[in-house]
C-alpha cells in the first residue's frame, strides 16, 4: 500500500474497531441478568458469562498460526457476523442455557477479532511505531466497549423485564451485522502472509517461580473482568432493585476508570516500574469490593464502588502481561502463555463466582473476591520489581569495527526460512539471493569511500568505528 494512503486505511480501520467495541460492550453486563430472567440461577449466570473462555482457550492452544494469517478484512467481518448472530440466538430464545451456547460462539468471534486486529493494527504502521499501534488499537477499542453499559442500559430501559433485555441483545446483534458490512468495505485490504495453520503453540518457554507467578496474576486479572465486573456487580444491582438504566451508569463509571487505568496506569508503570501501581490497584480493589460486599445498599454508594472498582479491573488488564515480557528470554512466548492464563483465569472467575454464590450469596462471593485480591497484592510483593530501573545514565556502548557478514548459500537461506516458519517459492529465494550478490560489490565500494566530513584537515574519517566516535563527540574533531 502506499504510504500517502496510510492514514487514510488507519482511520478507516479505528472507525471499524470502535464500531466493533459497542457492538461487543452493549451486552457483555447485562448477560447475567438475562440468564436470570431466563430462569437460570445466579450461579449459572456465572458460568455462562464466563464460558466465552472455553472458546478464547481453544483459539489460543490451537489456532496461534491460524488466526493471524487470515486476510484481516475477512477476520474483522467474519467475527462481527459470529459475535452478531450469537446476539441474535440470545435474543429469540427462552431457554438460558442457549444463551450460554451463544455466549461460546461468541468468543471464537472474538478472538478472530482480537487476531486479525492487532496484525492489521501493525502493519498499517512502520515497524519502529508497532507499540503505539497496537495500544492505540485497545484504546479505540475499549473506547466502544465504555459505552457499553449506559447505551445498553438505555436500550433495556425501553421495555420493561426480560424482555428489555432480549430487546437490547436483538440491537447488539444488528450492530454487529451492520458492522460486519461496514468492516468488509472500508477495512484495508492487504497482501496475504503465510497460509493459516492449525496447531499447538510452540514451546512456551515459562521457568522459575516469578514467570509463573506473573501467569498466576493475569488469570487472576481476567477472573476479576469476568467473576467480579461482568458477573457479581450486575448481579448486585439488581438484588439492590436497579434498572436496566440505573444500572448502565454505574458500570458505565466503572468502564471510565477501566479504560483511565489501562492507559495513564500502563504509561507510568513503563517510567517507574511495574510493582507499586500493580500493589496499589490490588490493595484498593480489595477495600473496595469488600465494601460492595458489607456497607452498599443504595445506588449511589454502588457507582462510586463500582468508579473504584474499574481502576482495579483496568490495572489487572495490561500490568501483568507487561511484567511477563519484562522477565520472558522471548516476547512472542511470554505473550502467548499470558493469553492462555487469561483465558483459564476467565473459566476459573466464573467457577469461582458461581462457587461463592452457591455456597454464601453474592455478599459471600463478593467477600471471597477481596480475599482473592489481596492474596494477589502479596502475590505481587513477593514477585518484586520486574522493570529495571535505573535513574544512572547508560554508558555508551564500545565502538568496535565492523565485521563483514558473509552470505550464506542458498540452501541455508531455505532452512533459515523454513525455520521462521515462511514460506518461499523456488523463484522469490533465487530472486532473492541474486539481488544481494548483485548488490554486495556495491556497498563494499560504498564503504571504502571517505565520508564527506573530516576529523582533521587532511585524514578522512572513514565508516565505521572512526565516524561513530566523530558522531559522539557531537560532530566536532
């Protein structure tokens, strides 16, 4: 694609991922109370709202170089008509347990979403803004996803009972297939990689106690996104008598502060390190969910619990997989084995919720989740610091000669390809190798030549180690 067309794709995209983020936020907390209205018990409104896991867990063991190399307009379209029509099954039915069918299917949409997302979001951009890209993606994202809960809540108001809330899944599964249509025109269209694979993820490469640890952390992150914010609040609410609209505007202050925390959280962790802002997320959580589980009774203390709440869910979302690469010897690695706890830790968020109102109420739930905050919070301390930090300035790395890198043979050029799991055809690996033979005479005679700037009045500084000692003194001889 041509560059001076960039952003032009990139602005089409974000309109397409915002659009995807309300589609999948109207209904995410009002899921439980449609199981309930269905006739299921809170418990199994646990279960259900955490089941999207299972299909997240089974894209994430099996489709790790399947789902990335889709063509990226086909996966955005293709997820918004599966999440859409997961809606729409919610909708039409009267028996909770489709519900939860729907809810699973709704996750294979989500994660070729998620998939097909982030590798448009980077190759839309130059590889040194990858970064930006990709929190910009989540930014615009969870932006939809924010307006979620008071859109919804406005929706469901219309009508009162559960059929308010099977009108709102009705609207969410429209939004998506509207969207899906808007997706498949307006998302960049851009050459294919590596054909789609199915199979397991290559070696995860977690060791020792604090790459665990830090895995136990993002399961416990997802758990709290799912048991706590999309299970036990809304459950609450409506035990304290809010409506659908009530309802809404606290889990929508709750979203503020979720997303708030993602990004200025995510951005101080990176300057100061990650340790102090995960300890106090986790220790505030627990204050405030084990008053959401005592002294709230009204809906005023329930949206200022819930607007504190988010900063703990928003916090549990990004610092733990930033710790995971801090300590992994391989980023792709870390990644992939943080994607797999979250989904566990989405399962075990709905079990353990479902186990807390079985056995106690949601009072009884939302106590055992403080206790589940503040064994992380020590959890936390006792994995210390995984940013270094350093106030000192870097020494400046030794000038050394360089050392010319001979081309390997072609057969080589095959393994090394075949290794980095690539595929190329006999014609593009001879295409190849041919232009940097031609080429290499070239540049070796580049080299040699004197650089048009001198260190004395008559010796040339010559490329490299000379010329990168005249580049650190600043320019001067």
């Amino acid at each position: 694609m041509n560059k001076s067309a960039l952003p032009t794709a990139r602005r089409r995209f974000h309109s397409v991922v915002l659009l995807a983020g309300v589609g999948s936020g109207l209904t995410a907390p009002f899921t439980a109370l449609l199981v309930v209205g269905l006739g299921g018990t809170t418990a199994w409104a646990a279960f259900v709202v955490s089941s999207m896991g299972l299909s997240l867990l089974l894209v994430d063991f099996f489709g790790t170089r399947f789902v990335p190399r889709v063509a990226s307009a086909s996966a955005l379209t293709a997820s918004m008509v599966v999440f859409g029509i997961g809606s729409l099954l919610s909708a039409a039915t009267t028996n909770w347990l489709v519900v939860g069918l729907a809810r699973v299917l709704q996750g294979f949409g989500t994660a070729l979403f998620m998939g097909g997302g982030v590798v448009l979001a980077v190759r839309l951009v130059d590889p040194g803004r990858r970064g930006g890209a990709i929190g910009t993606f989540n930014a615009v994202w969870f932006l939809g996803i924010a307006s979620g809960p008071i859109c919804g809540g406005l929706i469901a108001a219309q009508v009162p009972g559960t059929d308010g809330l099977r009108l709102l899944f009705a609207v969410c599964g429209a939004v998506n297939l509207a969207g899906a249509a808007v997706a498949w025109f307006l998302v960049p269209r851009l050459p294919a990689g590596p054909p789609p694979r199915l199979g397991l993820p290559r070696g995860l490469d977690v060791r020792g106690r604090r790459e665990w640890s830090v895995l136990v952390l993002a399961g416990l992150g997802q758990a709290v996104r799912s048991g706590l914010a999309l299970t036990l609040l809304p459950l609450l609410g409506a035990r304290l008598g809010m409506g659908p609209l009530g309802l809404g505007v606290a889990l929508f202050a709750l979203a503020v502060t979720d997303v708030g925390a993602m990004h200025f959280g995510a951005g101080w962790a990176d300057r100061r390190g990650r340790l102090v802002p995960l300890a106090a997320a986790l220790g505030w959580g627990s204050v405030a969910v084990t008053a959401l589980g005592t002294v709230v009774h009204d809906l005023l203390t329930f949206t200022i619990a819930a607007l504190a709440v988010g900063v703990t869910v928003g916090s549990t979302w990004v610092l733990p997989v930033a710790m995971a690469v801090d300590l992994a010897r391989h980023p792709e690695a870390a990644i992939a084995a943080y994607r797999i706890a979250s989904d566990v830790g989405m399962l075990a968020g709905g079990l353990l919720a479902a186990l807390g109102i079985t056995v106690g109420g949601i009072h009884a739930a939302l106590l055992g989740a403080a206790a589940l905050l503040v064994g992380g919070l020590l959890l936390t301390v006792s994995i210390r610091e995984t940013l270094p930090l350093s106030t000192a300035p870097h020494p400046a790395p030794p000038l050394t000669e360089e050392e010319p890198v001979p081309l390997p043979p072609i057969d080589q050029l095959a393994l090394l390809a075949a290794y980095q799991d690539l595929t190329l055809t006999p014609e593009r690996l001879a295409q190849a190798h041919g232009t940097h033979t031609e080429g290499r005479p070239m540049l070796e005679r580049l080299r040699a030549l004197p650089l048009p700037f001198v260190e004395s009045e008559t010796e040339p500084v010559c490329e490299p180690a000379t010329a990168l000692a005249w580049i650190a003194r600043g320019g001067r001889s």
